[in-house]
C-alpha cells in the first residue's frame, strides 16, 4: 500500500509514528511542509522537516516535540553573549549540526530535497520525506503589534509573539511562483490513499496545499484522501491553529475544518468522539465522517488513530 | 608606555597574559597572525586571533591552550554523525558561536579588523587586537604524504598530521597581495617598544612579516624591537616549530632564530639561561642578548619574562 501524508511539525510526526506502527509494510511519502523554514545566524532551518525526520529517526526531544534528545544550548549562550539574536528560537547544539550540513549542500548548489534525502540516509525515518518544494516558501503572518500593522515571519509569530496578537492574514510567500519538488506529484499519482494528519490546516497542510499543482494532483488522484481533525472539543489538540483559522476566517470547530478542506478535496474526515453530534455537519457538506477517538496520547491510541484512518478511506473507496 | 606585540597563537597569548601582568597601564597593540586561518563547515575560523581573545578574556581553556572552557562537543559530534568532517579540527559549542558570529558579519562586508574588534566588544582582552591583514592569507606547507607530494593547509599538516611528515617549504599564499589591516602601520609607527613573543618564527611572527609593509615599518620605527626565544635547549618550548624552522632552512636553537630574525630587525633577544652558552654567538650577530629563565610556568614567571625584555629594551635603547 502506497500512502501519502501532508505532514506539518509535531502533529504530523506523531501521527507518521502511529502510521508506521499500523502499517509497517506500507510504503509512506511524506510531504513536508516548508512554510515555516526561517535563516538564523545564516544557516536553513527547517523546523517542520526535521521533527518529521527526528521524531522518526529517533532522536527527537520527546517531552516538547521538537528538537533534539540530550540536547545542550552553550551555542545559543555564547551568541547571546554577544549580543547577537535572535534568542526566542530555541537552536541547541546537536540541532545546529543538522543546520549546518543543510547550509553547507544548498551552498554546494544541492536542491533541499536532495539535501533533505542526504540527512534521511543517517536518520532513516522509514518513510520518504520529500519538501512540498525547492523554492523558497516563507509564511508571513500580518499582525498588529503595539498599534503597528506589519508583517512578520510564521516562527516570529508563532514562537516569538506566541500567537498572543490577532493574525489579520497568512501569506505564504513565494509560494504561488513555487514548483512542487522532484517526486512530489508523482507520488500523489502513484498513492493508494493520501491522509492529511491532525497537523496545522492552515499554516501546514494548507501551505503545501498552496503550492500550485499539489491541490489538484489530490483531487484528480481517484483514491481516497482522508484527514483527521486538530480540533478537538473546539479547541486545538495542541499549538494554536485556533489563531491561525481565525486569520482565514473558519471557526475553530472540527466541522468547520473539514469544510475548508472541502468535499472537492476530502473524501474522508475523522472528528474525535467528543465531537459526534458534528458528524451530521461534516456529512452534509459531502465528506464522509466518523467519530474516534482522536489523542495521541501513546503509541498505540495513535497507531489506532491511522487504522481508523485507512478504515475509512476503504470505506470511501468501496462507494 | 605603547608596546606592539606580533602573536601568533598559545605561546603568543600565554606571555601576553604576563606583559599585562608585568606593565598593566601599558598601552598594548597586539598583531595577530591570520595564515592559520581556515574556513570549516562554511564557517571562517581564526585559531591565533581567537586564542589571543580567549586567552586574555578569560575564556580559555586553561588545560590545553587554545578553544573555550567548560566545553563541548556534541555539534562536531553530530557532524560526524552526518558523515561532514574534517572531524580532526576540535571545534567546541561554545567556540562555534565566534565563529558563527564571525561569518556572518563578513557576509555583510565588515573587514575582519572590525569584526575582531566587535568580538573583542564582548571580551575586552585589555589589549588592541588587530589582525595582520584584512586580506585572505593562508599557509600551505608542502608535503611528502605516502608518496605523494602534494600542500596541504597549516592546519591540516599542523593539526591532522601532527606535524609528522617532513615540511619541504611553508609558503604564506596571499601573503604578497596582502596589506596590513588598518591600525597596523599606526601602531608600530608610534610604539615605543616592539616585542616578539616566543611564538612561532616561521608560521606565526614570520607569516605578520611576510605581509607588505609590516617587517619594514618595524624595522624603520626607530624604537627597540626584542624577542623571547621559542626554543630552549634546542627544542621548541612547545609546539613543532622545529619543523617548520628546518622547512625554511633553520637550525632549532635560540641563536639560529635570532640570526634567521636578523639585526635589521631585531635589536635584542632573549634566551633560556640553559642557552647561556649561546648568548655571545647571537651578540656576534650583532643582536643584544641575555639569558633568563623562559618557561612560561605561571603567571609570576610568564610576567618576570616580559619585564626581562622590557629591560632589555630600554638597555637597547640607551645604547
């Protein structure tokens, strides 16, 4: 079984955890989302890429999500101590390697995807982790700070301003000129099914989504594409996809979520349980629905999340 | 009191610590010597200068001479991971902010002179620093490896080889086109004292020489001009100086340094007193010498050494 998986940070990776637990024989393209890519101190971070390929390699901070186990910060001390910044981005020292090596090959003239499949050969993930692109894609969020309008990186937004000011808009730069990377569309064409993780439907999955060309190769597929809600109880399950919806102007519900996707793009939608009485919603507007239990509390609760998952795409397919 | 010092690296910094301790109102320019400079992991790095930084700003590792205390290695150690090397040049957490820091301000197109007067902002080392140049010097040393005659970087023979193949010659590549950092000329044109530290002659002292302009304006200053041998009883104090001095066709004794100096250059010349022997050679050679004790054990001794040369100076300067 060929699946696809539009894959943001922390949601996405956990997720895949699961995935794989469910279906260890599958094979698995994940297409990650690299909106959020942001140069510090002159080095490529790619946050989103990298908790995929951490959380997977097993090297990832379990606790937080993101960065690395038995990490250390004495990089980060010292460039504060000179007074170079920004602090707010929590870069530790094990992390700054895998920046670095990515700085270096995109230098030497290696397109990200390369580079990114050069990184994966030491983490073997067991998945393929392809960018959603090559081409610089950079989320701004417009905001107004202090009375002033303007706009400003997704990680200052996110990280920085902790999502704590109204976003007025989300702009992800540069992607309407942005082509989907080598492999990209052709494993949408090739999937058996493709599912869109509990991960950001705005500022993740709705970015790869903006790059032209991935949208319509998920429609025109003829397999099953299937999401889950990160909302949960009206609520994200975590982070802060709230504000982010708010921006594009959909409610925070996990019906309202799936309508966004919409029943063009979405076959299947799973909402947790404490949202059944949603189920009719999501139903009505064209896209099959079913309530499960939707925490990744563990390993198994969320290897459970992605049999549910690929239950339902069957389900669409035999219709 | 203005004193100009030419430094290359450890020995450099060590008797710097004790001329600050011997003179404290003294006004200290220090030339460093940038052929060691190499460029690793994207990063340009600047061994003596930063030694020199570290050394006097308090964050030298006191163990080993060069890099910073209370160190780790956990980025080169995921580099390693990743396959990147080279994996023999011992880059610390902590050190690879300078230099990250360092890079990045050249990219924006600040000479190194004010990039390493904006590091030392954070440091204060008590001394002016100031590269030799603001141009790109680099020493290559040419080498018999396994057969194969080849140059190789400073460094590399340096600190991969251990120094333990045999140097057929040490060449300062740029060193022509070079010219001296702005500062430089100034300051051996208005110092009273000039002083050369029992560094390295070839690849640290010789390298400030070889740039354009420097040997002249300190042999035209008018002011003493003494050195601290790097050699006692035939073999250099630390360090493999003896290799390089027999790439350039000097024997390794504290007379064969002074003399390959030369008068013109040098007006005075200290000696171990285990080297008492050699003092009339080198005063044969018309360079005034003395012998004293020149192990830079501590603090106290290092100190004493700087005031032995400062007397010599003001002998020299009677004459």
């Amino acid at each position: 079984m060929r699946i696809v998986v539009l894959a943001g940070g922390i949601g996405g990776a956990r997720f895949l955890r699961g995935l794989k637990r469910a279906v260890p024989d599958a094979d698995i393209t994940v297409i990650g989302n690299t909106g959020d890519d942001i140069h510090l101190f002159g080095l490529k971070v790619c946050p989103d890429l990298d908790t995929v390929m951490y959380t997977l390699g097993g090297g990832i901070n379990e606790e937080q999500g993101w960065g690395r186990a038995d990490e250390t910060f004495h990089l980060k001390e010292e460039l504060a101590a000179y007074g170079v910044g920004p602090e707010w981005f929590g870069l530790g020292d094990r992390d700054f390697a895998t920046h670095i090596v990515r700085t270096q090959m995109i230098g030497a003239g290696y397109p990200l995807s390369a580079v990114t499949e050069a990184l994966c050969d030491r983490w073997q993930p067991g998945v393929r982790l392809i960018p959603m692109t090559d081409d610089r894609v950079e989320t701004h969020v417009a905001v107004v700070e202090e009375g002033e309008r303007k706009a400003v990186h997704f990680q200052e937004y996110w990280v920085r301003l902790r999502a704590s000011v109204p976003a007025e808009a989300i702009v992800p730069v540069g992607a309407e000129q942005a082509k989907p990377a080598p492999g990209v569309l052709e494993a949408i064409t090739q999937a058996d099914v493709i599912l869109f993780p509990p991960s950001n439907p705005v500022v993740s999955v709705g970015t790869i989504l903006a790059v032209p060309g991935i949208r319509e190769a998920i429609a025109d597929a003829g397999v099953p594409v299937v999401g889950l809600s990160p909302i949960v109880g009206d609520a994200p399950v975590r982070g802060m996809a709230d504000k982010v919806l708010a921006a594009v102007g959909v409610e925070s519900t996990a019906a309202a979520v799936a309508e966004h996707y919409g029943s063009g793009l979405l076959d299947g939608w799973l909402v947790d349980t404490v949202d059944a009485a949603t189920v009719e919603r999501v139903e009505a507007a064209g896209i099959r629905c079913r309530a499960v239990p939707l925490m990744m509390n563990d390993l198994d609760a969320t290897a459970q999340m992605a049999r549910e998952a690929l239950e339902l795409a069957e389900e669409v397919r035999g219709i």
